[in-house]
C-alpha cells in the first residue's frame, strides 16, 4: 500500500488468542476498508504461528521490535504449561532499569511505541478477542479534522480506576486527584498519533528520562487513561483536535459466562446501532464455534439495523 492510509488499525496477540485473532482478521478483510491497514504484533516466538494472517493489508511484526533492546522477556512455558503451573498468563521482562515488568506493562508501552510510529494520524487499537461486525467507516474514526477519544462521564468505582487515574496524573506532573473528571477505558480505542508524541514528550519532560524507563518502574498504569487524561488536562480536547464522544464502538461481554441459550440470545438482541465491533473476552469459557455463532449472529443483525435505518435500502 503505497498511498498514505486513512487511518492504521493495530493488535497485540499472542499464541494463546491465535485462533480468536483469526477470527478478528476475517472479520476485518470483510468489514474494513483496505485503506485502512492492519498491523498485528506478536511475540517473535510466534511469528511462524501468524505468518498465514499476513496480506498486502497485513502485516505481522514482532513485539520486541516495538521494545527497546534493554527489555529481555524471561524464558517461560507456554499456554498450557503456564495454566498447569499457575505461571503468569503474559510474559514477564527484566530490564537494568526497573523491577521486573509484567506482560501488561509491557503491552502497554508497545500500544504507545506502535502509535508513535504508525503511518496515520489516526489509529485504532483492537484486541484479538474482538471482531468487526458491520463497516467500518472513517466517519466512526473522526469527523471534520477531529479524531474520536471515548470519554465516558460516568466514573467507575473500582479501586483500579482511581489508582490508573492518580498515576496518570503524577507522570503527567498535574495536581493529585483520583479522578480528572472521566473515564477513557474501551474495547475499541482511537488514538491521535500527534497527541501520542505529544504524551511521550510530557513524560519524558517531567521525569528527566526515556518516557520507556518512566512507564517500566510504574507498576500500575492504564495506557487509555493516561492518554485520555493528558488529552483533556494537559492539552485541551479542542486544542488536541479531539472529539469526545461518550457511546462505546463494542459491543461487549466482559468476565462473565453465559447462563446459557437464552443468556447469549439476550447478548444478541442487546446489539446497537452504534456497534461497530463485539467482543467476547477470550478468558470466557465459549467453544470457537460457539464464538463464531454469536458473532455471525451478532453480524446477521447489524446488517439488519442498517437496512432498516436506510429504508431498506442498501447496507452501508
């Protein structure tokens, strides 16, 4: 793809979630326009795994490549070794610079390190358990030179959330606050490349160092919230060319297991128009051809709501 893309579309997976990243790319190569490229990230180890996902608008690259060399993960089992010895699910990383860095941590920064050197201005991050189940259009992404921020006015009481608000806005050098005002967490994030550099620069400003070192020796950090707050403290939403909108693009089911039939029919029926994704986190305890039923059902009724929002005409 020669051309500048509209916008870069970017997972981080892993052998674990290869055949519900599968199903994500399916479902990408149908829904997604081409223009928008797909970067897949996975751990080098597993490059041979995915290869076959690759495409002229695919790529597959590895993750220690979005890593400074001073990161070594630590040599573990895999999946089902680590599930038997109640090993940690993610990878683990030393560095000279910090304590030892969890999987997460580590996934975070390679989010960041990945914007920061994505082809667009405007990049969406999806995770491997999520799968497009309409079109996606560019107008879902950013209207009017604005690029889209989930910015959720609802404050979440969880413990979590007040401590990844509170780093947030200690990295970022604001007052100490537990909350800044609103939540910035989603299964399907849009992020501005320019506010991502602007971020780094922030950080490194404030600590005195490489904004990676800074986010290895923090062990409790939320990439979205630390994002979205210096998005809208630091910068400005508008100054930022960003539009806040507070409806979530996913359809999603979180944690829980389904009931059963009529518990994964009511998951169904609860589909809105605004859904452009639906995601079944890939620790639920669900069959991959029962996955695969419920998001071809899920798909079969968002065409549906299209039709009937255009009159019956044709699916956008």
């Amino acid at each position: 793809m020669n051309a500048t893309p509209q916008a870069n579309l970017i997972t981080c997976s892993f052998r674990g979630d290869l055949d519900v990243c599968r199903m994500l790319c399916e479902s990408i190569d149908r829904f997604v326009p081409a223009t928008i490229p797909h970067s897949l990230y996975v751990p080098r180890a597993d490059l041979k795994l995915f290869a076959d996902l690759a495409s002229d608008r695919r790529t597959v690259a590895a993750q220690e490549d979005l890593l400074p060399s001073w990161f070594v993960k630590l040599p573990l089992p895999g999946p089902e070794w680590r599930k038997r010895l109640h090993l940690p699910r993610r990878n683990i990383y030393v560095t000279p610079f910090s304590p030892p860095v969890r999987g997460w941590i580590a996934q975070q920064i390679m989010k960041i390190a990945a914007t920061a050197n994505a082809s667009a201005e405007i990049v969406a991050h999806i995770d491997s358990d999520n799968v497009f189940i309409r079109p996606l259009t560019l107008e879902a992404l950013a209207r009017d030179g604005k690029v889209r921020i989930y910015r959720d006015p609802v404050r979440v009481e969880m413990e979590t959330h007040r401590v990844w608000q509170e780093t947030a806005g200690r990295l970022l050098g604001l007052p100490s606050s537990r909350y800044y005002g609103a939540e910035y967490i989603n299964p399907f994030v849009v992020w501005r490349r320019s506010v991502i550099h602007g971020l780094i620069e922030r950080i490194e400003g404030i600590a005195g160092r490489d904004w990676r070192i800074v986010l290895a020796r923090t062990p409790h950090f939320a990439e979205y919230v630390l994002y979205g707050v210096y998005a809208e403290q630091v910068v400005g939403l508008e100054q930022a060319d960003l539009m806040p909108e507070d409806f979530t693009l996913c359809h999603s089911r979180w944690g829980d297991e389904f009931a059963g039939a009529e518990d994964e029919a009511s998951f169904i029926r609860s589909l809105r128009p605004e859904h452009v994704t639906c995601l079944i986190q890939s620790t639920i305890d669900t069959s991959m051809a029962k996955r695969r039923a419920i998001f071809d059902q899920v798909a079969a009724l968002a065409a549906e709501q299209d039709q009937a929002r255009l009159g019956g005409g044709a699916s956008r």
